[in-house]
C-alpha cells in the first residue's frame, strides 16, 4: 500500500471525527474493509489442493477395503465423518490465516465445498458394522427386484388388454326396453340415453349418488324410437336421430334449439327437397366445425346441415348401387379430420365422398359385407388410416382407406339382431370392441375386445342376459360404457386407470328422504289478493315444524289401537274397515235361521201357555184358529212337472 494515501486517510478521518462531534451524531470515519486478493488465491488454491488429497486417500481406503472382503459401507460413514471434521478445522485454521493477513472476516472465502457423491443404494441410519456383508447382497436383491417390477411395467405397458378398465361396473335403469342411443360430453361430467321407449334420459355423474337416478327424463320426439344421440365437439348441444324424418337438436338440459325441415315427398330427385322425406337411421356431429351435422335416412340420401339454418340442408350425398340404383344408407360418419364422409348401405356396400366433392364416390367398396344385410357402424381409428365396419352378417371388418378394396382382417361368428350394433376404437388405438346380440334367454351378451394388428380376440366382457347393443370407450374417462337390451346402460371402470365419470356418483352415500318434507303442506301463492285473505310466506320448513311441535293439538301423537283384550276403558279393535265389522258380528251371532216357521213355532207352547202382552186382553172374545188341513190336490200340484205348474 502507498504510505502517503495511508497518512492522507488518517487526516480524513480525524477531519470526520471533528465534523461528527460539532454535528452531534456519528458515523464518520468508518474504515472501508480491504482485500488482499494475493493472500485469497492462495488460500483457494491450499484448499482445493488438501481437498483433492482427501478424495484421492478415499478412494484408495475403499479399495483396499473391497479388496479384502469388506462391506465398503460399513467404514464409509465414519471416513466422511472424519474428512469432514478435518476438513472444519483446516477450514478454521485457514480462516484464522486469512484473519492474521488481512482486515476481511473469519469467513471462508472462495466456492463452497462440493457434496461428496455416493452411491444411490447408501443406506439410511447408523453405520453397519465391520465384516457385514448383507448389505451387499440385500442392494443386489432389491436391484434385480427393480429391474424385474420395470419390466412388469413396461409388459403392462406393451399388452393393451392390462389398460381395459373392468374391475367395477355401476348399473343406470334407463327402463325395461332397449337401450338404442349413448353419448357422452367430450368432458365426461353428463351421459344421455335413449331407447325404444321414445325416453330421454339425462345422467350427471357429478349430482348423482348411489341411488344412480337420471335427473331428467323426456320424449323430444313423441311417438318414436331414438336411434342416435351425440354431443356436439364443444358439447353444448345434442344430436337427436328418432325414426321420424326430422332430426332434433337440443341443448345440454334438453330444451329444443332446432329441428330440421321435412322434405316434400312427392319429389322424385331428393336433391331438389328441403329434407329428408322417410325415417332416419344415423347421424353425427362433425368432428372440428360445431355447427355441422350429418344424417342418413330411408329416401336414400345422406344430408349434412347447420344448426344456424334449419329450414334446409347444405350439402346432399347420394349412394348408387352398381347399376345406378338408389340404395339406404343405414349408419354414416366422419372421418377424425372431417375431410371424409362414410355411409354403409343395404346392399352390403360402403361408400366414402370428399365432404366437398358430393357428386363422385372417392372410394367405394361393393361387396364390404353380404346384399340385404344392414351395416350398423361405422367408425374411423384416431389415426383416421383405419375403418372398422360392424355388419349385419355377423362380421366385423378393418378397412386401409388408402388400399379400399379388400378388408384387412375379418371376425367372424359375432351375433347382430340390431340395426345400431357399435363398434369402437380404444384410446390407444391397439384394440376394437364390439358387443354380441343374443335371443331371449339363450345366453348372455358379450363385449368383445380384438387386437388392431393380429385382429385376435383377446379378451371379452359378459355383459347381461340381454344382447349388449351401444358400446362406447371415453379417451377422457378411460371408462365403457355399454347399453342392452333389456333396459339397461352400464358403466365399467378401474379405481386406479380411470378418472372423474362413475367413480364420483359410487363414493357419494345414498340420501335419505325425511318425512318432515313429504308432510310439509304446499304453499299457495297469490299476490293479488287482499291482505286479510293473503297468506304468509313460509320463510323455512323447519321453523314450521319447530312452531308446530309446541301446539300440543299439532303435536299430539294419536293412540295406538288395543290389540288383544281391552284396558282402560277401551274396547279392542277388531279392524277399521266394514267388511272386518260385519264379519265380526256374523262370527258373534250364534242363531240358526236356515228354517223360520221352525224358528217362530219354538215359542208356540210357552206364549199359549203364559201369554203376557196381547193375549191377556182378547181371552174371553179371540175366536180359535181354524188351520186348513191339506187336501189331495195340493199334493197333485206338487207332483206336476216344472212346464205345467203356474207360473206367478
């Protein structure tokens, strides 16, 4: 340091001395702290050298210890123990140095010190002791029992059918007929049924508890059977296909949005209609645009429309045999991009347009399932490469869209009675599943799983002893969800691999119902009446019950009825009813009435014999009875047949 800076320093700060005792207040004068940066590199550099010194001794204790046969960590904690109290009291000689040299704090000055590296199976607590060598072996064990749970879990991973979720099932009483329509939102919170019943019935997975009752019922279409419901993409309206020609859109509570125009039957180009003109078979919703729709009916055509104009259709697609002819479709979809519409049709054929392109078919397959059979589904991978068909003819099919001309595989041997059998795509794309139909009590119905790629059956669900119709797999929810045909809808799950959906109605206790709200009177509002004749407003039903539990007539609780012999002046009751009283008296009346002049001669003898109330006052003047005796004829009469006696 320059000795001529140290002395004008000095003078500065007797100057600020004198300032602070004129000012009255100190802080003048405070040395500013100074570093010797020689004397810091050169403690960093002693102390990163011991430090490598003591790493490298170490590692040479750990292998000599492994080398004669000794469990490394058995010795390992004391070392680190030591290193690291050794390494204290050179840090504080060091410090101590450094305190001597310069003006600067005790503190070490350069990086902290690294954190010795250890293995990750270091176990946990005291230090084991010297020669136990089960530590190794027990690391070893628990290695080989880690790689083998990680290989159980990746064969979970790789084998689909451990993703299926059907360890728990909850059971919806939609009714006693078929259950022809699901759908659930995209969020999973709602499912809607719908069935031969013309019902509608709306399910809150959320509100419900174990009593599982839909908070809402209704008929959108009177008189006809529901053959499909979807949400809509953003699931605030619902699709509604019933077997009249005019499909329902309604909103999440079931209020009607819209409803589509009927065409005029007596056109012979369904192009040039409005409408559709016969009974609808399938709809859906486009997958990207939430207003658009798409529908199929018996006239022969396919409509798309807009939920913004209802009084006509956008675009109209019409399937042609391989003559020319008109055909029906029966089922139709989208394609997961939309760029695609399919429709399957009664003479087995299946036919896919360009949405924007109605004229031409962009492929076509004719002979995809047996002539006169009804496909009942269509339905596209989420890849959207692959189609899977569900036939009438007891078939199930996967179509390459890009080489449409034969099925890449085929199931045979798969019962379908209904035109709306499903068939769907898993989440992950590895599987398709498809349900059974089965005749009145001849077996049950199945939900039956096969591979995407080997197209084996790899696993199956009996589902009732009723043929298992809609089938619906949520991504979302991870949950299936199956209708019947004998009314009813039902929910499989997993507790652990699915989410949200039944698992939040099957935790919720059922609710009790208390009789205080069934008693409790209606209350009759009428705001124009005169204040003498209007009545207060009942503020709370349980103030009402707590005023009526203080009027003792209110509050009176009635007597039982005596059973048994009677007591306390009451008699015992044979029953409240008339029927029971008039059969009470006839069992207490013991007189025989089956002969009345028997009955009234019994008392002959003692009247004549001791008369008491007539007879006394006519002695002298009653003349005596005079019988007439039977004669021969009457006997004759008697003796007639029935057809020559009198009629009177």
């Amino acid at each position: 340091m320059d000795p001529s800076r140290v002395e004008e320093a000095s003078d500065k700060m007797s100057d600020d001395g004198e300032i602070a005792s004129v000012m009255g207040f100190s802080g003048f004068g405070k040395k500013a702290r100074t570093f010797d940066l020689d004397a810091i590199f050169e403690q960093t550099r002693r102390t990163a050298v011991e430090r490598s010194q003591r790493v490298l001794e170490e590692r040479e204790k750990e292998t000599d210890m492994e080398e004669e046969g000794e469990s490394s960590k058995s010795v390992k904690p004391p070392v680190k123990a030591a290193a690291t109290a050794s390494s204290k009291q050179e840090e504080s000689d060091s410090s101590s140095d450094s305190g001597s040299d310069s003006d600067s704090d005790s503190e070490v000055i350069g990086p902290p010190v690294p954190r010795q590296h250890e293995d990750d199976d270091e176990l946990v607590g005291p230090p084991l002791p010297p020669g136990y060598t089960g530590s190794t072996a027990h690391s070893d064990d628990d290695d080989d029992d880690d790689d083998d749970d990680q290989e159980a879990d990746d064969d979970d991973e790789d084998n689909p059918v451990k993703k299926i979720p059907d360890t728990h099932e909850i059971t919806l009483q939609h009714g006693t007929r078929t259950v022809s329509a699901l759908a659930l939102d995209p969020s999973g919170a709602r499912l809607v049924t719908g069935g031969y019943d013309y019902d509608v019935r709306f399910w809150d997975f959320a509100g419900m508890d174990q009593a599982l009752q839909a908070f809402r019922s209704l008929q959108p279409c009177e008189c006809h059977q529901i053959k499909s419901l979807q949400y809509s993409v953003t699931g605030d309206v619902i699709l509604v296909i019933s077997g009249n020609a005019q499909a329902k859109v309604l909103d999440r509570d079931g209020f009607n949005v819209i409803e589509c125009v009927k065409g005029d039957q007596y056109i012979v180009d369904m192009a040039n209609t409005k409408g559709h003109t016969a009974m609808l078979n399938c709809g859906c919703w486009h997958p990207k645009m939430k207003e658009e729709f798409m529908t199929c009916s018996n006239d022969g055509t396919v409509r798309t429309w807009d939920v913004n104009s209802e009084k006509k259709h956008k675009a109209v697609f019409k399937p042609r045999t391989f003559q020319g002819k008109k055909v029906t479709p029966t089922c139709c979809t989208y394609s997961r991009d939309g760029k695609l519409i399919a429709a399957g049709c009664q003479d087995g054929s299946i036919q896919i347009w360009d949405r924007n392109l109605s004229v031409h078919t962009k492929f076509h397959c004719r002979q995809a399932h047996t002539p006169g059979s009804d496909p009942s589904c269509l339905a596209f991978s989420y890849d959207g490469v692959t189609l899977a068909s569900r036939g009438g003819d007891d078939t199930l099919k996967t179509w390459d869209i890009r080489n449409f001309r034969k099925p890449v595989n085929v199931a045979t041997g798969l019962p379908n009675n209904f035109t709306m059998t499903d068939c769907c795509f898993s989440p992950d794309d590895k599987l398709i599943l498809t349900g059974t139909s089965v005749k009145k009590d001849q077996g049950s119905g199945k939900l039956v799983f096969f591979d995407r790629t080997s197209f084996l059956k790899v696993y199956e669900i009996e589902v009732t002893n009723a043929s298992a119709v809609r089938c619906l797999w949520h991504p979302k929810l991870n949950q299936i969800m199956v209708g019947t045909a004998n009314g009813l809808a039902k929910v499989y799950y997993d507790p652990f691999k699915s989410h949200r959906g039944a698992k939040l109605c099957v935790v919720k206790s059922q609710r009790k119902e208390k009789h205080t709200e069934i008693l409790t009177q209606d209350y009759i509002i009428t705001p124009h009446a005169l204040p003498m004749f209007r009545e207060a407003r009942q503020r709370s039903t349980r103030k009402q019950l707590e005023k009526d539990r203080l009027d003792p007539k209110k509050s009176h609780k009635p007597e039982p009825p005596v059973s048994g012999p009677g007591r306390g002046g009451r008699v015992a009751a044979h029953g409240g009813t008339l029927s029971s009283f008039i059969v009470k008296n006839i069992a207490l009346d013991k007189t025989d009435d089956s002969d009345p002049r028997a009955a009234i001669l019994r008392h002959a003898k003692e009247a004549s014999e001791n008369p008491y109330w007539v007879a006394p006052a006519y002695t002298q003047t009653q003349p005596e009875p005079l019988f007439a005796e039977e004669s021969e004829e009457d006997e004759e009469a008697e003796n007639e047949p029935e057809w020559k006696k009198r009629k009177i």
